[in-house]
C-alpha cells in the first residue's frame, strides 16, 4: 500500500501470465499502471481513486513508486512499466490470435500504432482504432463491442483512461482493459522513451 493505493507485487512475467489468464475468465477486467503523479492525484480524487483501486490488477509503473513501497518496508518485485507490459501482452496475445483495440492519442497515431504493432507481432489482429479526442462514450464502446476485441488498450492520459475503463468496462464486451497512457505514441513512434541507461538507473521520469 503506497499513500492509500495497494500495487499488486508481481514481477513483470508474473504480470504478463495473470493478464493473458484474465483473457479467458469472464468478466471486464482492468489493468491500471500507477506512477507516482496517478498516486497523487488518487488522493485528492475520489472517483480516480476508487477506478484504480478496484482494477484486478495494478501495476507499479514508475520508480518512486517502487522506492515508496521499500521505505514502507514492503518492497514490491520489481518495477512493471505499462509499455513494457503492453508489449510483452501482445508478443504473447499475437500468439494466441487474440484481438485488440486501440483507444486514445490524437487522431492517426492509434492507426499508425496499428500498423507498427502488426509488423512487430505477426500474427496480432486489430480489430479497431479510434483517436482519444471525443464527446460521446457510446458510439466508441458500441464500435469496440461490434469489433469484438478481446482487449482494449485505452490511452487516454491519467486519470481519465482509468475513469473510462471502470465507466465503460463491461458494456464494451472485452475482457481485459489496459489504461496505458502514453504508449500508442511510442509503438507509433511518435515518442521515444528515454534511453536504456535512464531507464535502468530509475531515471526515465527525469529524462
Ligand atoms: N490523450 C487522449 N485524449 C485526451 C487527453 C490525452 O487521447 O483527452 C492522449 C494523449 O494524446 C497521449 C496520452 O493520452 O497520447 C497521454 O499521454 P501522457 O504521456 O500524458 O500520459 P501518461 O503516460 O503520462 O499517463
């Protein structure tokens, strides 16, 4: 429990094996990737806080988070960035001939995200995209239900992603919903993440 919020410990292949298992159990189930700025605004936001709190999984993405959770005398495994997880997910969905859909970022990146992801995961299906800038929930849940998407990435920035999943989980039909904020950027490559030093040093944030 880091500042009111309980981060399941899992190492990022424990983590990649109970999502691909949520995959085949009924139910909408939701992975949320706090880092330390989600944590802070759980705690002024009630709704934000409730929406991660009851995801099925909750996933430490981000190096204080981890440094909190050992000053508490709790450590937890490891850190599990939600790109990270998000592409170790789909090496292993593409395997299974799972489906995704894509939500969120300005309009073309999901589309672009698609392409890339397909090259890197033969095998992946896309069942849909949509850009992350809309009025209306229902006419995307209606689209994601049509397509019939066993997963959704839904990249909306925090803590609005998680507030849609939790808003729109079931009726979506999908059994697995990921709020990964920033990440159809990087698989589009729009953005890059910070290089490998940074990244391994707990650094990424300050790069
Ligand atoms: N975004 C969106 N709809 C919005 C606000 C943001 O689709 O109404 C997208 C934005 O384009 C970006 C992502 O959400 O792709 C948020 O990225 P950011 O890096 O800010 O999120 P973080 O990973 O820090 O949560």
């Amino acid at each position: 429990d880091v500042l009111g919020i309980g981060f399941d410990s899992l190492t990022m292949q424990e983590a990649v094996d109970r999502a691909l298992a949520l995959l085949d159990e009924p139910g909408a189930h939701r992975v949320v990737t706090p880092n330390p700025e989600i944590v802070e605004v759980c705690r002024e936001n009630l709704a934000a806080r409730h929406a991660v709190k009851s995801a099925g999984l909750v996933l430490p993405d981000g190096i204080g988070v981890i440094k909190g959770a050992a000053m508490l005398g709790t450590p937890l495994k490891e850190r599990v960035p939600g790109v990270e997880f998000a592409a170790r997910l789909l090496e292993r969905m593409a395997g299974e001939g799972k489906s995704l859909y894509l939500l969120g970022a300005k309009p073309g990146v999901a589309e672009l995200a698609a392409e890339r992801l397909k090259e890197r995961y033969p095998g992946l299906r896309i069942a849909g995209t949509h850009d992350g800038y809309f009025q209306d929930d229902g006419p995307i849940v209606e689209d994601i239900r049509q397509s019939g998407a066993d997963a959704v990435f839904v990249c909306l920035g925090a803590p609005k992603q998680e507030l849609w999943m939790a808003r729109n989980g079931p009726a979506t039909g999908a059994r697995l919903l990921c709020g990964l904020g920033g990440s159809l950027d990087v698989f589009a490559g729009t953005v890059k993440r910070a290089p490998k030093f940074w990244r391994d040093h707990g650094l990424e944030w300050f790069y």
